[in-house]
C-alpha cells in the first residue's frame, strides 16, 4: 500500500476518492443548487420539445398542444425560406445586427468610464448618490419610457419642439421623419442600461490591488495615466467576457425599445423594424405561429454559433480569458 501512494505521489496523481464519499461532501452544495436546477429544467429545458414547430405548418384543430403539434403537416425547411425570401428579411436582419452592434460598443465604453469616474470620485456619499441615479431609469418598464420620450418629440407640444421653435426653427413631426430615430434608439438603450452596466464595472474595480497606483503615484504617473496603463487594462478580463456574452443577443432585438419607443409608427418601419418586432406582428396579424417559431430558433442558433465561435478565438490568443 505504501509502494502504490509512492507511486501515485512521483506521478503526480492522488488517488480518487470512492463515489459515497464524494457525494457526502458535496450534497450541501448540490441541495444548494437544486432549485435553480429545478427552474431551468422546467423553465428552458422542457420547452425546448417545441423546436419542432418550426418545421411544421401547425394547426389548432383542438386544445390540446401536443394533439395539434402531432396532427400538423411537416413542412420542413419552409417557414425559414418563406422568411429569408419575404421583402423585409434583408431589413430586419440588417437592422438588428447593426443596432446591436452599436449598443455593444457604446454600453461596454460609456459604462466603463462612467465606472471609472464613479470610482475616482473621493466624495463617496456623491458617487453613491450618482450610481443610484444612473440606476433608476433600469428599473422602468418601455411603456413608461415611451411616454417620457413623447414628452420630449411629440409634434404639437413636445419640449424638442417648443425649443426648436423658440428659436426661430420650425417644428418637425419626429414621429414621420425617420433620420434622427437610429440616434435616439441608440441613446435611450445606453441611458436606459447604463446604470445596471455599469454595475459590472464598479465591482471589478475594487477588486484591484492599489499597490499599483501607489507605486505609479511614486513612479509620478499621472491620474490619466494611472487609468491607462492600470486600471484599463486591468478591466480587460470583464471586457472580454461580457464582449462575448453580448454577441449571444446580437441576432435579438429589445422588443420594448423598437415597438413601444416609436409608438409603432409605420412611416418608422426601415429604421426600428427588427426580428422581433417582425415576429410579433406576423403573430398577431397571420397567427403564423410556425414562421414566429421559425425565426425564434434562427436567433437562438445563430447566437450559439456567435458566443461559440468568439469564445474560440479569443482562447486561441489569450486561454486566461475565455468564458470557458
């Protein structure tokens, strides 16, 4: 017995312990974790069953799901040509990967350095009372957003207008002039989440070691400098993972801000149109519950192939920070 340890010592192995044994230890943490286990299973996991109906014409013939899902004719790869093929496919796609893109770029920018003046700030109860106000706008449902921004573009009695028209301008129907809209969805998604992101970043900083700017203070660095060469690069790690976890939605849209925001305004449709907003009217207009399933899954697929796919480059160059 004492030849085998020293054997499994010089191989640099420990020998496993029995099953029982290690599934004594670790029950408080399975028991820990068995709710949440329980919530995804029933919650993501089981509806899963469903990724049929798109590949499917399905029908309601009675109340029962599973009798209609059974009884309809497979049509296979249909729904999704049908809408690869419709007039809108190019805009919505294109319009949804580009707002995307853009909120992925300005949210990880604007809440890193917002985090960072938050950070710096050496009056505590002031940079408390800027987060809290940075937080609040993350908590309200688009419905009220939406009439907060009617507030500001409506044509008869909007303060744009009112502004506009002091002086000396004419005042311009936003809700028909489609010019401005790409900006101000950009502007309302980033001061919208910017609180909840920001967050993220606050958290990361405090966990880095002052020494460093202690001796980039006797180095005589400056305070730009400090947060060059310091606490950048230092955030680079949350960065890249929530660079990575934002590709994941990159083929989804915030329902709320292209339907809600806009007040559905037709004349709008080229520029706050997306996937969702397409699925839902497709739904409610067609009932086309195959083709809205259709599209449901491309977005899932796609944004598994993304988060996938960036998650292998970026542990092909830096394996420390990778997602996993």
């Amino acid at each position: 017995m004492e030849i085998k340890k020293t054997d499994l010592r010089k191989n640099g192995k420990k020998p496993k312990k029995p099953f029982s044994q290690r599934f004594k230890k670790n029950l408080p943490l399975m028991l820990f974790c068995l709710p949440g286990f329980i919530w995804f299973a029933v919650m993501s996991y089981l509806p899963m069953f469903g990724v049929i109906i798109p590949f499917k014409d399905y029908k309601v013939f009675s109340k029962n799901f599973f009798y209609n899902l059974f009884q309809s004719d497979w049509v296979g790869l249909k729904n999704f040509k049908f809408f690869f093929q419709s007039n809108d496919a190019w805009v919505i796609i294109r319009n949804t990967i580009l707002y995307n893109a853009t909120f992925i770029v300005v949210n990880i920018v604007l809440a890193m350095f917002t985090a960072i003046a938050l950070h710096e700030l050496l009056n505590r109860k002031a940079a408390k009372f800027y987060q809290t106000s940075l937080f609040l706008p993350y908590f309200l449902s688009w419905v009220v957003i939406s009439y907060a921004v009617f507030a500001f573009l409506s044509p008869d009695k909007g303060l744009l207008n009112a502004l506009i028209t002091r002086f000396g301008g004419h005042s311009i129907n936003w809700y028909t002039n489609k010019s401005w809209w790409p900006i101000f969805l950009v502007v309302i998604n980033a001061w919208k989440g910017l609180g909840y992101n920001t967050v993220v970043y606050l958290s990361a900083l405090s966990g880095i070691d002052k020494t460093y700017y202690e001796a980039a203070v006797m180095d005589g660095a400056s305070k730009w400098e400090q947060i060059k060469y310091i606490t950048i690069p230092m955030l680079r790690p949350v960065v890249t993972v929530l660079f990575i976890m934002s590709l994941a939605n990159i083929f989804r849209a915030d329902f709320g801000l292209f339907y809600q925001v806009p007040r559905d305004s037709g004349p709008l449709y080229s520029v706050t149109n997306v996937i969702d907003t397409y699925v839902f009217r497709a739904l409610m207009k067609n009932g086309d519950i195959s083709l809205s399933s259709a599209v449901s899954l491309l977005q899932s697929a796609v944004g598994a192939v993304l988060i996938i796919g960036a998650n292998k480059i970026v542990k092909r160059y830096d394996p420390e920070r990778s997602l996993f």
